[in-house]
C-alpha cells in the first residue's frame, strides 16, 4: 500500500513503523523484545511485545466479555497481531482483519488470519457487518473528539440493520499519579481534551513520528455518540478506568 497511501496514511504508518517491526521479530522468534511508548511530555513506559500475542487463556476479562457478544460478520478495525480474530474465526465467525501496518497484516496472515486487509480504517470502503471491534483501546486511533465525531459519522455505512460497535477505552483521569495528572490539566489548559495523549514509539534503533492517540471516557463516548445517533451502552466498568462498551443505532 505504502506507494498508492496519501499523506495523512503514511504518516500514520511511519509512526507505526517501530510497532510493526517489534511484532516481527517477535513472531520471528525473538520472544523477550520491547518497545518503548514516550509520550511528549518524556513519560517512557516499556511494553514487552508479548502482550500483543495474547491468547484467549489470558485475555482481559473485558476481551471476555467483547468477544461473548461479537455477533455475525465482524470487522476488527486495528486487528494488530490479530488475536481476537483468531479467537473469533475459532468460534466460527467470519471476521475481516484491517490493519494501517504493512508489518502487522504480515503477521496476521501467518497466523493464520483468514481475510486481512490493510488500510486505514478512515478510508476503507464500506461494507455491511454485522460486529465492528476496537480492543486494546483502539478507537484511539481516531486520535482527538473530532476524529471520534469523524470515526462515529462513517461507521454507521458498515453497519447491518441491528449491528453493533464494541469499544474498549478508558478514563485517564482515574488515577492518582501526579505525572498524568499533571499531563491531562496541560491538555486541558491547552483546550484539548484530557485523554488526547501525544506519543511516539521507540524500538531497537527505529524512531516513530509523533502521533496522537485518544482515550475516551464513557461519558463523553456516550455524548458523543448520541450526536450521530448511536445508543450506548456500557458492559462493563473497571476500577483502573478501562471499560467495555456496546454502540447500536436505534431505528
Ligand atoms: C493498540 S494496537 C491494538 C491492536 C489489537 N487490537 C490488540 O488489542 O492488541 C492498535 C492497532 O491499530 C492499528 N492502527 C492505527 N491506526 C489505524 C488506522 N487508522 N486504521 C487501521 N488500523 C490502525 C495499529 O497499526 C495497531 O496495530
């Protein structure tokens, strides 16, 4: 895709460069690498790699409960590694794969994805499904509230009369830790949103561009929504602020 993508896709793809790399190598054997998250504020937290290659025996018990309710044909936008489509076709739904990452669709279809696309999901023609799924907070991908608006606007084109949309996110505010809350008051100062983080990711000796990443409360998902016709629902509400959610449109 890289030579047909525009500006705004390669942009994005470059910044998930270091990520598609780290999944590599990791599917490639190197089983201990990380990558490292800076946020623009210095912040640097360590992710090992393995944590994208969960199976269903450790998924998070709202992946559990997203994966009970996925329904007839499903997109998982953001598949990643493709872990919850492969937990998906094994429980005989038809799922279609979509990824921005040249590196990540690879891996996916070694695994043994049976129908990946790579694409922005900003771009991706419509097509009818019956489930879309964002885990492992991928709606942050629409990257601030008007990309949300954006995202939430175009979605209801792929939807079956009676599908669904299931977003995992989560409430940064939730916490007590004086250097994110003194991060969400910059963003608010600066007339963004709280959860609208800036990071960009480190991997051996790969330097992503800078990228924003939206993590949304319920709340605001719900108002949001509500502007575009979408009923929500929340499944599920954690103490760390992460929560499962259930968008439909009523008729
Ligand atoms: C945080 S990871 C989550 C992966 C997987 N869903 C999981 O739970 O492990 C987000 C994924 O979204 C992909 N992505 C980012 N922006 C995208 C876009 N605009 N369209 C499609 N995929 C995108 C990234 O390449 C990455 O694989």
């Amino acid at each position: 895709m890289k030579q047909n993508a525009n500006k705004d896709e390669r942009t994005l793809m470059d910044a998930m460069k270091p990520h598609g790399q780290a999944l590599l190598d990791y599917y490639g054997g190197d089983t201990s690498v990380e990558m490292i998250l800076e946020r623009d504020d210095g912040l640097q937290v360590r992710l090992p790699v393995s944590v994208f290659f969960r199976t269903p025996d450790t998924f998070f018990p709202l992946e559990d409960a997203a994966i009970e309710l996925c329904k007839g044909r499903v997109l998982d936008i953001g598949a990643g590694t493709g872990l919850h489509a492969l937990a998906l076709q094994e429980r005989g739904h038809t799922v279609t794969a979509l990824d921005i990452s040249p590196e990540a669709v690879d891996v996916m279809k070694r695994c043994g994805v049976m129908d990946v696309r790579i694409g922005d999901i900003f771009r991706f023609p419509p097509e009818p499904f019956d489930t879309l799924l964002l885990l492992g907070h991928g709606i942050g991908m629409v990257e601030n509230l008007a990309g949300l608006d954006r995202f939430l606007k175009r979605m209801k084109a792929f939807l079956e009369p009676d599908g669904q949309l299931l977003i995992n996110s989560m409430d940064v505010t939730v916490t007590d830790d004086p250097q994110h809350l003194m991060y969400h008051q910059s963003n608010i100062q600066a007339c963004r949103y709280a959860g609208e983080i800036r990071l960009r990711i480190l991997y051996k000796d790969l330097v992503g561009d800078w990228y924003s990443w939206l993590h949304v409360d319920a709340d605001t998902l719900e108002k949001h929504g509500a502007e575009f016709g979408w009923k929500t629902d929340v499944i599920a509400h954690e103490v760390d602020g992460n929560y499962l959610a259930r968008l439909t449109v009523g008729s």
